[in-house]
C-alpha cells in the first residue's frame, strides 16, 4: 500500500491523505492526463485528480480537482478488474470480460449510442459485445483490446 501511495502522490504532484483508502486492497492503478483511478481487490473503483470529462464525477467538467480517492458509484455494481485512461475517455473491464467506456466520445467514438460526454458506464456494442476481453489498454485516442475468441482461434 505504500508503494501504491507514493507513486500517486508523484503522478498527481500533490500530497495526498489517504484515509480514504485505509484497509482497502489496491490491485491496480490507472493513470491519465491529471486523474487516476484505482482498483480494489473487491472490484471498486476509486478515482482522483482532475474532474475534466466526469470520470471522478463530481462536480461540472473540469471545475473540480478531487484531491482524495472517492468511490466511482456508477461502477459500483460493476466488479471491476482493470481501468485504463485515454486523454478524454475512461474504460474499465469487469471480471466477467465486458469493457464499460464512458466520458468524451462524440459520434459514437466510446462504443455505444450514448450522448458524447456520457459519465454513466457502457458496456462496449459491436465486434467484442459477445465475445470475452482478458485485458485493456489505451492511449491519446484510442482503446486496444485482447479478447478471448470462444472457438480458441
């Protein structure tokens, strides 16, 4: 948990308080442009930094900095297993192999038919809507991820 801390408090370069945090298992750590998110080993999400397309969801875009990891709500009924972070979108995987996508998406660009700045999680449609997701990554403007095809192929 220490080490966790620490690389948090040098992504972010603030010093952080994380009695929030206390006595929870960090398995994972996600980090983006000013915001992080953190995954526990009961599959919450706790997310902090800069509140700029919702992914902290608190308060309007980008008028708020969360200086303290808070729960993500929208993701509580999700058990989550990893998250990545794009410069404007937010994906998380769940242990069942489902990708959830929400944040700055215009003309459909986050995977689902959803208004462009959608802060509710949705599963990804399309291609991988069937077929299980072992691990996601992203960058600048894209999603990448590995699926386990059901015939093994």
């Amino acid at each position: 948990m220490q080490r966790v801390i620490a690389v948090l408090e040098k992504v972010n370069g603030i010093s952080l308080c994380c009695r929030s945090l206390q006595g929870i298992r960090i398995i994972q750590a996600a980090a983006g442009p000013g915001r992080t998110m953190l995954i526990s080993d009961a599959g919450q999400v706790y997310a902090f930094g800069k509140d700029s397309f919702g992914e902290a969801e608190y308060g309007a875009q980008g008028s708020k900095m969360v200086t303290t990891p808070q729960l993500v709500e929208s993701l509580k009924n999700i058990f989550v297993v990893q998250a990545v972070i794009g410069n404007f979108f937010t994906a998380v995987l769940s242990r069942e192999g489902r990708v959830y996508t929400f944040s700055w998406g215009n003309d459909g660009r986050i995977g689902h038919q959803t208004e462009p700045n959608d802060v509710e999680p949705h599963p990804l449609l399309g291609a991988l809507e069937n077929i299980p997701v072992v691990q996601i990554a992203a960058g600048y403007c894209y999603l990448l991820a590995l699926a386990c095809h059901p015939s093994g192929m």
